[in-house]
C-alpha cells in the first residue's frame, strides 16, 4: 500500500518551501550596516506593451466605427477612412455628386423642355425621356439625398409614372455648373382645403418634392422654380401661385408654402384621398 503522506490533499496542505513558487528577487550588494540587515528588491517581468495595448483599446476609440447618421463603417485610426468618411457624411452639403459638364447640358437640352435665364436653366423631365439627366436624378435622390428628404426621395414618379420632374441648374462662369434644385409635381383636378376638408374643383399640380440646394439656399431659388413649373407645366393652362397642392409637414415647408401662396397654412390646398 502507498504511503499516506503521498496522497494529493496532503500536497495542498504541505508547508514545505519547495512546493511555493517564489518570485525572482534581487540582493542589493549594498547592505545597511546601521540596521544590519540586507536589502531585497522585487523583480517584476515588465508586461506594460501588453497592458498599453489593452488601454488603447479601450481609450483610444481603435477599431471600426459605425455613423448611425450616414450609415457608414470605417476606422477612426486611418485618415484615409476618415477623410472618406467625411465626404460620405456631407455629400448633401458639397456640390461633388451635383456637378455637371457643360457638354452634358447641351446634349440635355436637345432632350428636354428647357428654360434659360442667364446663368439660370431649367429642365422639364418626364419618366419616358432617354436622356442621362433622368438616371443622375434617380441616383441622387436614391443615394445623396435618401437621408435628407426620407420617404419623399421614393418612387419619385409614381406608381403609374404619372408625375414630371424640374431640375435647376446653377450656372458658374469658368467652373463647373451643378444641380441646386429639384422638384416633382403631378396635375390634378380636384384639391381638399387643409383646414376645412372642403373638396375644390380646379386645375391644380400636387408638389411632391422641392429641394433646394444648400448652397444657394434663401436665395428665392424655390420661389424661381415653382414660378417656372406653373408657366411651363401645361402651357395652356393657368396655374396660379395658391394651386399647388402640398402633404408636408415640416415647419420649414410650411413656412415657405405659405410665404410663397400668401395663405396661412389652414387655407392651403392637399391631396384628396
């Protein structure tokens, strides 16, 4: 039989110095001879890259970030991404994805309905016309402005393809012109008064997008494109400033519908539904 003194619980009870493991330590040859006695000094193994590492981590923000904002994953460390980042976060607010060549709107206005006033041009654009104007649109609107003008930036045409678009086009001497505004509107035939849910015959054209660039905006460029859809969306038909139907709620669109109808926006006209 084995000896008692071999079984593993005494192990854990054996005072025995060999069986603690000791730290490394170091004699100082310096003794105090006031004292008697010899100083010993700790040796630590030195792991601070490690422990910096795990600080970095945690303070310094390393890794992916996520933009709940604009969408966008990128590393806050690279300032290649950063930079990226930047200019995805703003595209709405730089002129970039807004620009256009002078040879693109020449070949646009052998396409499209087109108004000229100085440096100011204006295209009329439907669904049905091929053009390259009608795909930068859609682009914009479904990739530099999605965020901006939300629920309004889809089917922008319509389920039935029923509604017509005008593009504004700032004009700069020596620089590239870009697009500083777009708008969306479809003529109907009866309105309801917002206030009083009364139905109203009429010629009336339902205003479903009006984005103004905001480079240029407070500049009356709204105000211009909307005096521009009336006089040119039906030519024989007159469109006076109140007949513009609206389903926007923002304080800011209310503010200008009404400044530009000179009607409270009670007395503005909606969609009937």
């Amino acid at each position: 039989m084995s000896n008692s003194n071999n079984l593993i619980t005494n192990y854990f009870k054996s005072t025995t110095p060999l069986l603690k493991r000791s730290l490394p330590i170091e004699i100082d040859k310096c003794s105090n001879s006031h004292f008697g006695q010899t100083k010993i000094k700790r040796k630590y193994i030195n792991d601070s890259d490690k422990r910096q590492q795990r600080l970095d981590f945690g303070q310094r923000n390393i890794g992916p970030i996520y933009c709940r904002d604009c969408e966008y994953v990128y590393e806050q460390t690279n300032p290649e991404d950063v930079k990226a980042h930047d200019k995805y976060h703003n595209r709405a607010f730089t002129v970039d994805a807004f620009k256009v060549t002078s040879k693109q709107l020449e070949i646009w206005k052998e396409v499209h309905f087109y108004k000229e006033d100085e440096n100011k041009l204006y295209f009329h654009i439907k669904k049905t016309s091929k053009s390259t104007l009608i795909k930068k649109i859609e682009i914009l609107l479904e990739e530099t402005l999605n965020k901006e003008l939300e629920e309004e930036s889809k089917n922008i045409w319509g389920s039935l393809n029923t509604r017509e678009g005008y593009v504004y086009i700032e004009k700069i001497s020596n620089k590239s012109s870009y697009i500083g505004g777009i708008a969306f509107v479809e003529y109907f035939k009866e309105a309801k008064i917002l206030k009083s849910f009364e139905t109203v015959k009429g010629n009336f054209l339902g205003l479903y997008i009006l984005w103004v660039h905001p480079l240029i905006r407070r500049k009356k460029i709204g105000t211009n494109l909307l005096d521009v859809i009336r006089e040119i969306h039906l030519p024989l038909i007159y469109f006076s400033k109140d007949s513009f139907l609206i389903d926007h709620s923002t304080q800011v669109f209310e503010d200008f519908i009404s400044s530009y109808t000179d009607k409270h926006i009670s007395d503005i006209l909606t969609f009937v539904t």
